[in-house]
C-alpha cells in the first residue's frame, strides 16, 4: 500500500496542462528557490495524506465526471515521491489519461540515486517541465510555464511544442466556493483568499 502527501488538488483545472486536467500539488521540497510560487507546499510536513488506491479512485471519477485528458504533478516537488507517484501515473496512463510533471529540478538531475523511483515515474510522463520558478523573469508568451527559464521535455509524442503556444494569454482560473472562499491556480501558484 502506497500513500502520498499533498498539498493540493484541484479535480478538473484548464490552467495545468493541456485540456482539462486533474492537478495535484504534493506537500514538501527541498529546494528553497527564492522566488517558490507556491511556499505552503515547501514544509515537509503531513497534509494531506492519501492512499494511492484512493486517488486512483478519485482520478478515475474525475474522467468520468469531468471529462479529464490527464493529470499534472506539481509541488512542492513531486519527484521527492516519485515511487507514489509513479503508480498514480501508470495507472493514468493505463485509463487514457495523460500526465504531465513540474519539477524544480533539471531533466539531467533526476535520477535513481537522488530520487528513488524516478525512473519508473518518467517512464509514465509524457511532458516535463523542469526548472525553478524565477520571478525575475517571468513568462509572458508560453502557456503552462511560469518564467522564460522553465524548459519542456516531452518524453513521449502524446504532445508537442504546439501546446506551449498561448497566443498572449496565459491561463488561469479563479473559483468561488459555497463559503465565499475564493481560490486560483494557474498564476503559476494557488492563491486562498
């Protein structure tokens, strides 16, 4: 049995990826980047934990209910739990789904001996987007991204560089629960207001 600690998820999201996505923010980093987008998720600390099983469940449902093409790994930094993550991606993959992965860290920095089951997690990724946010400079022209810097991978040919067009605009969403709470993702962080 598998579990996984998050940070976030935002079960049907256009501002994560391509198409409507489930996107999963996990909770811890290592990395303390000056500029983080999202410095909640940094404290490696419970949050949110959670069964694989049960977040299979919940994607799988999402397709149903909402129509996702995939899902998006966020953080945090979701390469510090590749091996749970790994097992909710092969199990996206085997449904139909696409996955898509941010990470703070580099293409070339993510392997087996740093981070324990990373290749069994790329082997489930179609994109990946590597690099650390940099306020400094932050993208104005690719979607998905949040500064110049951030690179693309694609490790399958689901998807190409089409996707990162955004014709000027970058996508985000902003949501207004039943409480009157107001939330938005995509900025590149999550804001709670």
């Amino acid at each position: 049995m598998s579990w996984l600690n998050l940070g976030a998820i935002v079960d049907a999201t256009a501002a994560e990826g391509p198409g409507v996505r489930t996107a999963v923010w996990v909770q811890g980093c290592l990395k303390r980047c000056s500029s983080c987008c999202n410095p909640d998720f940094l404290k490696i600390k419970p949050a949110n934990v959670i069964e694989v099983e049960q977040l299979k469940k919940r994607v799988e449902a999402n397709k149903k209910n909402f129509g996702i093409q995939g899902i998006t790994l966020l953080g945090g930094e979701p390469v510090l739990q590749a091996n749970g993550l790994s097992e909710l991606a092969q199990f996206a993959q085997s449904i139909g789904l696409s996955v898509m992965l941010f990470t703070g860290y580099e293409l070339e920095e993510l392997d087996e001996s740093r981070f324990a089951g990373i290749a069994k997690l790329l082997n489930h990724v179609d994109v990946v987007v590597d690099g650390e946010f940099e306020l400094k400079h932050v993208e104005q022209n690719r979607n998905w991204v949040g500064s110049m810097n951030q690179k693309f991978h694609y490790l399958t040919n689901r998807y190409d560089r089409s996707i990162e067009s955004s014709l000027g605009t970058v996508t985000n969403e902003w949501r207004i629960n039943a409480h009157g709470q107001v939330s938005a993702n995509g900025l590149p962080f999550i804001v709670k207001v």
